[in-house]
C-alpha cells in the first residue's frame, strides 16, 4: 500500500467513532486511531503509542484483562462503561505469516444507544408476557411444521389440567381423544393454509380434570420475514357456563310457553264447566222471575241472586276474553252503529246504581254519531269504564261521559270522576292484566286491560288525564269508519250490556230486633263491601241478635266504638279500610279487645288465616257458608262472649283478680292455638314455579266464591220459605244443585293449587277402609242411578289401617265420579283387600268406552281431556285424575290404569299402611314424601 492510501485509511480510521489498538507482541502500543474513542479510553492516541499496554491502561483493568488473553493467544470480548457509556471491546490475537504469535489487535465500539434500544425492547416483552398470563383466556402458540405446543399461558393450564412443562413440545394428538385431536389439526391446517383468522363459535374439548368443556376459539398464522406461516396463534374463551345458562334460558322458555297452553286451556275449560251452570241458574232465576208478580217482595231476593249470577257469567267471559286475546283469536265484528245510542244505553245501565249512592251521572253527546264498529265490545268498553268509575267514586259524587267528532274522523269518548284519580306513575299499569291500586276497589283486575285490548282491536287508544271533576278522565278514541275491506253489517239493534251496574251501597242500618227484646239480645256487627250480601246477612243474623251493619272496615270501626257489639262477622278484602286493618285496630282498643271475631271471606290463604288466628280471630270461615252454619257459628261465640260477661260481673268485687287469671288464660290458650297453626303452617313451603298460578286462581276463586255465596244463601231463603209452589221449589233445587257444582269446582281448583304450591296436609288417623268405601259408594248411588247405571262395593280389609281419611276419601270420589262421568251403560265396581305387607289395593272399574294405550299417560296430566273443548260435553276441567296422582303420592302410594278402548278401565290404587310412622309422628303430620304445608 502506497503512502498516500496508507494515510487516508489513517485519517478515516482517525475519524470513526470506533477505536483500534495495536499491540505488538513485547505488549508496547503500535498504533492507536479514533481520537473521540481513544481519548475516552486513556488519553489522546499520541500519547498510547509506544508505551505498554500496562502502562496505557493502568486505569483501565476492564479493558487490559481481555488484550492479556489476546496477547497469550485467546480472543476475548468484554463490556465495560465509561464515562456514561458502554463500550463493547473484542480483542484478538495477530500472528505472523510463519503462524507465530505477533502481538494483538482491540476494537471498541460504543454501543450505548444499542443498548438502550435493547432495554427498551425487552421490558416491552415482559410487558407483553405478563398481559398473556393473565389474559383469563386460554393462548396458545403451536410450531406451523409439527403443530406443537410452542407457548402456553396461566389460564390454558388451569383450563387443560396440565403444566406448560408437559404441554410444550407436544401436540393434540398427546393429550386428547384421537377424533378430538384429528378435528384440532384439520382446523389448525385449514388455517395455516388459508393465512387468515379463523373463528370457531364452538368446539368441545375433554379437560383433565373439568370433564368436557365448550370452547370459542380464534386462531390466526404467524408469518415469518418470508411471508410463511411460522407458527399459528389461538385464543379461547370458555363458554361452558355460558352454554349452559342458555340452555337453562331455553328451557325456562319453553316451560313458560307451556304454562301459557296449561292457562289457555284451563281458561277454555274453566269458562266451559262454569258456564253451563250459569246457564241452568240464570234460565231458572228467569222463570221464576217470570211467575212472580210484580209487587210480591220475594222477586228482590230472586232478582239478587239473577245479578249475581250475571256478574259471575261476567267474570268468566272476562277471562274467556282475555285467554282469545293471547291466542290472537278475537276478531271485531264490524256494523253500522250510533255510537251515541251506544253510550246512552250503556248508561241507562248503571242509573239505578247510581242513583242509590246519590252520585250524578252527567251525559254529553250529539244526538247521533254514526260509526262501523263491533257493537258488543265498544259496550264492553263503555260498560267496563263507567263500572270503574262508580266503583271509585264517593257517594254523591259525579261521573260524566262526553262524546264528540274530531276532525280526523275520529270519536272521542271521555268518561270523567271526582273519585281519587290514578297517579301519574301507575297510568300505564292501570291497564296491566290483574293489576289493582292498593287502595282502588276489589276486583279480577281485567276491566281496564279489555278495554284497552278492545280499543286497540279497533285501531284507537286509551289514555288518562286529570278530570275536572277532580279524579281521572278515560279519553277512548276510536276510527269511525272500518279498515279498507272489512265486511260491515247492517245497523243491528244494540247488544244488552254486558257488565251488570255496581250494586247500590246503603248506609249502615239496624235490623229491628223482636219486641220487647231490644235491651237482651246481643249486638251483631256485619262489615261487607257487597251491599246484597250484607242485607242478605243482616236479615239471617237479625233473627237471633240485635245487628248493625258497616260497608267497609273505617264504618266497621266507628260503628263498634260508638256501640260496642258482641260478636264482629267482617270480610277481608274491601275498599279504604279492609278487614285485616279493622281487626288489628279492634284488637288495639281496650274496650273492644275481647270481642269475638268471625271472618267470613272468598279468600283462600293458609298463611292469611293463621296470621289472623295469631292477632286473635276466632272463627275463619270461608264462602260459600250456610245460612245455618252461620247462624251455628255466630251464636256459639255469642253465648261464649255473654256468659264471660257474667262471670266478670259476678267477680267485680273479689279480692283477687280471677278476672285477670280468665283472661290470662284464655290468652294463653290463644296463643297455644296459634303456636300450634304456626307450627303447622311453618312446614308450608312455598313453591316458586308455581307462584304466579297460585295467585291467579286464588284471586278467581275469590271472584267466584262471592257471587257463589249471594246465590246460595238467597236460593236457600227461598227453599224455606213454606209457601214456594213444588214446580218452583224443584227449580230452586237445579239451581242450588248447579251452584253446588260450581262450589265443588272451584274447590277442586283450589286443591290442586295447594298440591302444586307444596301446601297439602296430610293428618294420619286409624280409619276402617271398608266403612271409608261404603259411604263414598252410598252417596255416589243416586248419581250413578241417574244414568242407569249400577254402583257397587265389595272386599273387606280386616284389621287396623292409618292413613288420612280425607286425603283417601277426595281421591274416591275422583275416581267414582270419573267412571260414572264415562260410562253410558253396565256397571261401576269398587273393591278393596289387604296386600300381605299391609298395605291397602283399591280399584275402581267401569264399563265405559276404556281409553287407547296413547292416551292413558295423559290423563294423569293437568287440564288434559280425551275430548276436544269445543266439542265437549262431558262435564270437567281435567284436573281430576291429576289430583288423584298428586294425593295418591302424597300418601305414599301410587295409582295404575289398565284399560282398552270399548272393554272399559280399571284404576288401582295402592296405598300403605303409616301406622309404623305413626307412632313416631302425632297425627297432623305429613308422612314421608306427602307435599306438607
């Protein structure tokens, strides 16, 4: 090399920013270039050359240890920082052209900035790392050439099973079944190939230790710098728990869409069982009405029980209504119609009512008002909202109906009160089915979702405003023309209005004791809403008693403060002040703490009663009562009350305080009597499947049981009377008969409801099962006679048996009346024997039409029927041969059918003897397995 490129090499070298030693092999410096580098290291590069390494880098041990080992013939590489940065030195040794150790050469470059860059990159890894631990989803990392396990986070172990020890270079095929991994790999493959993102909704994979698990899965390929796949990334979400929920929520879905076909059907053939005695009273109550003259004053009580009865067919048409509703099975039936006429008819319904109660019924319309709509339900509309309002409204208030055109062919329908109002927050609920203000008047809770279910069949709306008057306005509007292509009839003549008035309210009144009696008999106090079943118990009590009368729980208190009585008779649910409030204010009067009270109410509610029973009731009555239970009843705790009364008067003046013992007693007494109905009613579970059922047929039987018990009572007034006429006596008797079979009806209800809500008593008592069997048969003859038919018992089940009496007898009933219900001709047979464990086989057989081997599973289920609703005629709602299951069961017994069609059925009960039990469980207690209450 020339001088001229020696000294150019010389002078960029000089200018890099590296350095370079020279050493010769004695360990003197030759050369030394790159004067920023150098002088960082030891000085300027003049002042190195030719002096030793030793010398030159005295200062610097870190970097004169690696040019030892090159000059004793090793390469070495050391890092060493200096002045705030960080050098990289490399040293190697130089040998001569024979290969003989010539000296040494060292470059040091600085690699500060490289470093950093290095630092930086490597906690952004970490950073990276700890974000996959603790992602809660599986990652995983898989080599694209053998698919293996390449990297594993925390979640993937805890969802596998397996450490990343034993999952890292392996595959599927290690771990899980070979059609489980063979589908992995093909997906693995498919996108590897594709070199895209792939999304697996769902994939079941076997878990080590979780059993098999549902996963969503993503997997997307890794390119290399060449753009291959190097490796194939997947991210999963456990979605078992997910899978499962929806699963669940399915389930419910279709439990729920089942519960609407068991209410559709029920309501179908509830509607069905009730009215068809409905329609035997009311065309009796006509005829009888008819016969009677004008001014003979037994017309009142027969027109009493012909409104009730109306009011009951109401009721049942309103759940017939609302059930075709769900169904989406109501159509309008469209006409020509005046729709003022409508209105003044519709209101010429409720004047009477009106008119007893002092309230004034305001009118305003044009005298005509031509439309095309469904007369029938428009009345219903108008009919529901004025019996709303003169529910709500006080006495001597104002209703007031209004009716106009709007200019967009339009009517406007405003039915007004002074009543309370309904609160802003609650004008949408109002019209939510069996939905009910806390302090509006008692009822179904259907009226306002009919109308507006109505209103909107027709295309219009119903809103509320603030009246005038001070309550709540009802605005209904209604198209007054048809849609385009509705046939519309002719003008038809009005339909007679549906909903009958409210009852007229009277003020509280005395009935008139016997002369000469006033000042002896015991004072009667009876608080009922229902004005025709107040009068109906004032005039039966006041035969016996001194009796005032009170329409609501505030009256009823009054009344007792004013005058106290000796004996209250009070219902439960009514308007302002209910029966529940009256009676806890009694019993927090001093002077009226010891009256005695009788509730007599529709309402069934186990819990109810014995909270009643424990604030100190003393008699819980449900309706339909008897005029003579009542009067049994009533004069029983009266006689009780008079005779404490004597006795306190008669020990006024002793010494000791026997009167205060008396009463501590009877105290005491109470309260053992409802510890004991507490005891009892704290073994009632409540079931909450079947809660909204409950309520439901609770509230229909509360509905029910009132009509039910006006119509009762009147009827057997008149049965009493000894101047009824023996056509009109045996009339009299259809009715009683029918609306004993209503009773019965809502009975059988009531029971399955306790069944399914886990509310059934079983009481353990020695019975004699053939006795049990014979007086089941004697009152089921005349039945079983009236079809032609032949009834008979036989067997004979020596020795003790325990079981519940009630319970056994309710199932033979079931059953009896079952196969005569089925059988045209021939013969209904019961037997009994004792099986050699004890237990008691009974059978029912018939020689009915029998029933196919398909359907014999199904008349065991709730509201099933062999026989189509519309076209039946065989009496029932289906919930017999269900409830025969749910006792039978519950008595620890089971029931089979063996049967074929045209041969006739034969149902077996077998049902064991609990007298081991019993001896360990006082009788009252559920046996084993029996749904307790």
């Amino acid at each position: 090399m020339g001088e001229a490129a020696d000294r150019d090499l010389r002078r960029l070298l000089g200018a890099s920013p590296a350095v370079l030693l020279a050493v010769d092999r004695e360990g003197i410096v030759e050369a030394a270039l790159g004067a920023d580098g150098a002088a960082a290291l030891g000085g300027p590069p003049e002042d190195l050359v030719g002096r030793g390494v030793d010398e030159a880098l005295a200062g610097r041990p870190a970097l004169l240890a690696p040019v030892r080992r090159a000059l004793a013939g090793e390469a070495a590489v050391a890092e060493l920082a200096l002045g705030g940065a960080v050098w990289e030195v490399r040293c190697a040794p130089r040998r001569a052209a024979d290969g003989a150790l010539d000296g040494c050469v060292t470059a040091a470059v600085d690699v500060t900035s490289r470093r950093r860059v290095d630092e930086e990159a490597r906690r952004g890894l970490a950073f990276l790392d700890a974000i996959v631990e603790h992602i809660p989803h599986m990652i995983f990392v898989k080599e694209a050439a053998g698919l293996r396990f390449a990297r594993f986070n925390r979640a993937g172990e805890e969802l596998l099973g397996y450490t990343r020890e034993e999952l890292l270079g392996r595959s599927d095929h290690d771990f899980f079944p070979p059609e489980e991994a063979a589908f992995f790999e093909a997906k693995d493959r498919a996108v590897l190939a594709g070199g895209a993102l792939v999304d697996i909704p769902e994939e079941p994979i076997h878990t080590r230790r979780r059993g098999v698990r549902y996963l969503h899965t993503k997997k997307i390929p890794l390119l290399d710098e060449a753009g291959r796949p190097a490796y194939l990334l997947g991210i999963s979400e456990d979605i078992t728990e997910r899978k499962q929920a929806e699963a669940e929520r399915q389930r419910l879905l279709e439990r729920l869409q089942e519960l609407d076909r068991l209410k559709a059907r029920l309501v179908a053939n509830v509607s069905h069982e009730l009215r068809t005695p409905l329609t035997l009273v009311l065309g009796t109550l006509e005829r009888l009405l008819e016969r009677r003259p004008a001014d003979d004053p037994e017309r009142d009580d027969l027109e009493v029980a012909r409104r009730n009865a109306s009011a009951l067919l109401g009721l049942i048409q309103d759940l017939l209504d609302v059930s075709r509703l769900e169904a989406g099975a109501l159509r309008a039936d469209y006409a020509e119609v005046d729709l003022a006429r409508l209105l003044r008819e519709a209101v010429g319904l409720f004047e009477h009512a009106a008119r007893d109660r002092g309230v004034r019924l305001v009118v305003d319309a044009p005298a005509s008002l031509p439309a095309q709509v469904d007369p029938a339900r428009v009345s219903r509309v108008i009919g529901n909202l004025l019996s709303n309002a003169l529910k709500v409204v006080p006495d001597g208030g104002v209703v007031r109906c209004a009716l106009s055109r709007r200019e967009d062919a339009r009517a406007a329908l405003e039915v007004a009160d002074s009543g309370p109002g309904v609160p802003p927050a609650l004008r949408e609920r109002v019209f939510d089915r069996f939905f009910q203000l806390e302090a509006g008047p008692a009822g179904a809770g259907l009226g306002l979702a009919i109308v507006r279910e109505f209103v909107a069949l027709h295309g219009g709306a119903v809103t509320i405003h603030d009246a005038a008057e001070g309550g709540a306005a009802f605005v209904v509007e209604l198209p007054l023309a048809a849609p385009p292509g509705v046939v519309v009839r002719p003008p038809v003549p009005l339909p007679p209005g549906r909903a009958a008035p409210p009852p007229a309210e009277g003020a509280a009144r005395g009935a008139p004791p016997p002369e000469g009696a006033a000042d002896e008999r015991a004072l009667v106090l009876v608080v009922e809403d229902q004005p025709e079943l107040r009068e109906l118990l004032t005039a039966t009590l006041a035969r016996d008693h001194r009796v005032v009368s009170a329409r609501d729980g505030a009256e009823g208190l009054a009344a007792a403060r004013a005058r106290p009585p000796d004996l209250v008779i009070t219902d439960l649910m009514m308007p302002r002040v209910g029966g529940a409030e009256l009676i806890a204010a009694l019993r927090a009067t001093p002077p009226l703490a010891d009256v005695p009270i009788i509730v007599l109410t529709a309402r069934a509610d186990d819990d109810l009663r014995v909270e009643l029973l424990r604030q100190g009731v003393n008699d819980y009555v449900m309706k339909p009562v008897t005029l003579q239970e009542l009067r049994a009843r009533a004069g029983r705790l009266v006689a009780m009350k008079r005779a404490g009364d004597v006795l306190r008067q008669a020990l006024a003046g002793a010494r000791l305080d026997l009167v205060g013992l008396a009463r501590e007693l009877a105290r005491r007494n109470r309260e053992l009597d409802t510890a004991l109905e507490a005891a009892r009613a704290a073994r009632d579970a409540a079931n909450e499947a079947a809660r909204a059922k409950d309520a439901l047929l609770s509230m229909v039987s509360h509905e029910l049981r009132t009509p039910l018990t006006t119509i009762g009572l009147q009827v057997e007034r008149l049965l009493r009377l000894p101047d009824v006429a023996p056509r009109e006596r045996k009339a009299l008797m259809k009715v009683a008969a029918a609306g004993a079979r209503l009773g019965g009806l809502v009975a059988t209800l009531l029971d399955y409801v306790r069944v399914e809500a886990g509310r059934l008593r079983v009481e353990l008592a020695p019975l004699d099962p053939a006795a049990l069997v014979q007086d089941v048969v004697d009152e089921l003859r005349p039945h079983a006679e009236r079809k032609g038919l032949a009834l008979s018992s036989s067997g004979a089940a020596p020795g003790p048996f325990v079981s519940d009496a009630r319970l056994l007898r309710t199932v033979l009933v079931n059953l009896i009346e079952n196969a005569i219900k089925y059988t045209e001709r021939g013969e209904v047979g019961v037997s009994l024997e004792r099986e050699a464990g004890g237990a008691l086989r009974l059978r029912v057989r018939d020689t009915g039409v029998g029933i196919a081997a398909g359907d014999q599973g199904r008349v065991f289920e709730p509201f099933e029927q062999l026989e189509p609703t519309r076209a039946k005629h065989t009496p029932g709602v289906g919930l017999g041969l269900a409830l025969v299951r749910q006792l039978v069961g519950a008595l620890g017994g089971a029931v089979a059918l063996d049967s074929s069609p045209g041969a006739g059925s034969t149902f077996t009960l077998t049902v064991p003897d609990a007298a081991p039990s019993a001896t360990a469980a006082a009788p009252g207690d559920a046996t084993p397995g029996a749904a307790e209450g």
